[in-house]
C-alpha cells in the first residue's frame, strides 16, 4: 500500500486479499467499514467514491486498523462501536458486541407491547452495553428502563451509550449488581441476554470472541447453578403477572423451560431465532 495514487478501489481489493490471507472471516465487509472508519463516511458512500485517492495519513490509519483485525481484534472494537436496532452504540472490551439475534429479542418485547402509551417498569439484566434497554427505551417514551450488571466498566458504557442515544433529559436507573442482589425493587419486566457459553465450548468459540471479548458476558462454568439463580430470583423481583425474557443457549432451552415451571412460573413459551434455533424464551408470573 506505498502507492501515492492508491485510490479506494484497489485498496479496498488490496485489503480484502490481506484479510482473506489472515484466516479473517467477512474480509471484504471488515475491509469496507474500516475504510469508511478512516474516511469519515458511510460504507455505501465508498462505492460513489471508488477513484477517491487516499492521503499518506489516511493509508497509514487504514493500515493500522487492518493490522488489528488480522489478528483477530473484533471490527466493532476497532470502530468503537456497533450498529444494533436503530442506534449505534459504543462498545469496547469491556462489554459484549450486540448480536443479530439480541435484536430479535428485542423486536419480541416490543411486539408483545404495541401500546406506546403504556407505562411499565423494566430491566435490562446483565447489560452489558446497554443494547437491549436503551433500545427498548428508545421505542417506548413511558418505559421506565433500569439497567443492572455486575461489572463497574459495562455501566460506566450504558451510561454513556444512555445519555448518547436517549438524551440528558430521560432519566436511568442503574444498578452494580450480581444479578439481583443490589436490587431493592420489582419490576413488571425484566429482559437479558446473561452469560450462557458453558466452559467446556471455549475451544469451539471463534478466536474473534474467544480472545478479545469479555468471559465474564460469554462463559459459565456451571449453567444449571447459575440460572437456577437467575430464574428464582427473577420470580422475587417480577411484579404479578409479569414477565421474563431471555436469551440462551439453544442446547438448554429445553431445561430452562421445565425447570422455570418447577419453580413456579405459571407458563414458559420457547421461541426460535430466525435460523430456526430454540433461542429465547418468555417465563410468566
């Protein structure tokens, strides 16, 4: 990339065919936004643009960052954020890059709850960046959102991703918590994405996640114990008649239904992502 005359068209190719070399998955997609990082532009812009002739400084940024993702360092943490419902959010390593299928989670919520006009109360538990809630927010004004996480790093980001997305003028609730433990109210519902990798998959987990991403929002070592946690204390803090959502491992939704009715929920409904998996489910006060 020593071309003075490197325009975006052959560097995007030049780019790509280093990714491709690198193992890199998506390299043409990771090649693109990093480009449009560095040019200040949206990614669909650059094929407008294709003749545009690059500065030194501006190839020499470009180079960095694809140096970072050849070794594997997420795009999203490169770019310092991630695009997830209708919002961008700020994301580093201290917390987990929003998945596809948290959108479809959230989708689900709101579907569930057509009437903008109602005002309940909800937490985001284990947010992480603040994804699930602020969007979630975002699409119901009355909503009051709280948001809980055990580490200090992931509220200090919802926080900041809050008052970026929401405004000063909507108020939060956030709370430092291991799971409900620091939580003094109930709520009529409560959303999350936990940690539900078990341990013994790590080496099945792409080096992507499996390297850069933090393992306190990914891995369990015992699932059972922590969501028999997870579910009994939910109950306790869920006003009556309301509701849990949850993300999990497709592998355990079964378990989770059954045992969420050994507890004392009066119904669970398990639904599929849009790649036909047993992802989320819906537990009932």
């Amino acid at each position: 990339m020593s071309d003075n005359q490197d325009n975006v068209r052959t560097l995007l190719k030049k780019a790509e065919d280093f990714l491709k070399k690198k193992k890199v998955p998506s390299a043409r997609l990771d090649a693109e936004l990093l480009l449009a990082d560095v040019l200040k532009v949206q990614r669909v812009k650059l094929y407008v643009d294709f003749e545009r002739v690059l500065s030194t400084p501006e190839k020499d940024q470009y180079r960095e960052k694809l140096v970072e993702r050849s070794k594997f360092r997420p795009t999203a943490y490169i770019l310092g954020k991630k695009s997830f419902f209708d919002s961008d959010f700020y994301v580093d390593e201290n917390v987990l890059i929003p998945r596809p299928e948290t959108e479809e989670l959230v989708a689900w919520v709101l579907e569930e709850h057509p009437n903008k006009e109602d005002s309940i109360q909800v937490l985001d538990l284990c947010s992480g960046s603040g994804c699930i809630g602020i969007s979630l927010a975002k699409a119901r004004k009355n909503w009051e959102v709280s948001f809980s996480d055990l580490a200090e790093s992931a509220i200090a980001i919802t926080n900041r991703n809050a008052k970026q997305i929401l405004g000063d003028e909507r108020k939060i609730q956030t709370y430092l918590s291991d799971l409900f433990e620091s939580i003094p109210i109930s709520f009529d519902r409560i959303v999350s994405n936990p940690p539900y990798i078990p341990d013994k998959e790590k080496p099945e987990v792409m080096d992507d996640v499996r390297l850069y991403e933090p393992h306190l929002a990914l891995f369990l070592s015992n699932f059972e114990s922590f969501h028999n946690r997870l579910l009994t204390e939910a109950r306790s803090h869920l006003n009556e008649g309301g509701t849990l959502y949850l993300e999990t491992h497709p592998n355990w939704s079964a378990w989770l239904r059954d045992r969420g009715i050994q507890i004392g929920y009066s119904k669970v409904i398990v639904r599929q992502d849009l790649s036909g998996k047993d992802r989320f489910l819906k537990f009932v006060k």
